[in-house]
C-alpha cells in the first residue's frame, strides 16, 4: 500500500502550494510521520471523541468515504507544528523509517491496538485504512493523485 504513496511524493516540490488548507509539503510529510507514529506505538495520545460516538465514527472509517477538506486536526490544532526536520528529503526518509517501524510493529504486535486521536482504538485492519484514507487525503491536497 506505502509503496505507491512514496512513488507519488517523489513528484512533490518543496515550494508546491497544496490545493487547500496551509500545510506545506514538508510540513505535510511529517504530519503523516506523526499519525504513522500513534500508529506504531512510538506516540501515545487520548481519543478526544465521546465514546458513544465512536461506532459511527469508525463506520465513518471502514467506509469509503473520503476525509474532509479543512478539518482541523484536534491533536495539532489551526496552526502549524514547527517543522522537525532540516530538509524535505530527510522528512521523506523519516517517512519511510516509520512505515517500516509500522510494518515491524504490527508483525511483532498482530494482536494490538493503538489509539487514534479521533477514531479511538484500532486494529491494523483499521491503521492499514486509515493511512490510506490519511495519505490519499493529504496526497490529493498537493495534486499528486
């Protein structure tokens, strides 16, 4: 599934301006290491959402729906994280580290579930979902699908 994603964000410039919302490329790459990393166990965060909403939310999820332009992201907030890395080429790298520590993860964890900021717990089924609902999502924001 990661292997067509990093294929199209060799096409990504650093001076690309996203179709929507005010992420940078960069800035857009480490957002998807970050939610790799609350996947992978390496970043444990609450679920903000009620519980009793949590069923449709992972309806929501499993379905084919697409995430919502513009949504503010409750683990980051409307501003920009600063950026973590020197360059978008070490940010991509830093991507692949953690789609590999995801894989590993999950080999070595089949059974675990890690918690996500708003669907609550998941299962690698769901992860494997969710990441590739986050990463067309955000792929598509720079015109890369």
């Amino acid at each position: 599934m990661f292997d067509q994603f990093l294929k199209k964000l060799t096409l990504l410039n650093l001076d690309q301006n996203p179709l929507w919302g005010k992420m940078t490329p960069q800035h857009m790459v480490e957002h998807l290491i970050l939610s790799l990393q609350m996947s992978n166990g390496k970043l444990n965060v609450k679920c903000i959402s009620q519980p009793e909403n949590l069923p449709s939310l992972k309806r929501f999820l499993l379905s084919a729906r697409d995430l919502p332009k513009e949504y503010i992201n409750p683990y980051i907030g409307p501003n920009l994280l600063p950026l973590k890395y020197s360059s978008l080429k070490e940010t991509v790298s830093h991507l692949k580290e953690e789609i590999n520590n995801y894989e590993e993860f999950f080999i070595s964890n089949p059974d675990t579930k890690t918690v996500h900021v708003t669907f609550g717990e998941l299962n690698k089924q769901e992860w494997d979902q969710f990441h590739s609902k986050h990463f067309t999502h955000h792929l598509s924001q720079f015109d890369l699908l």
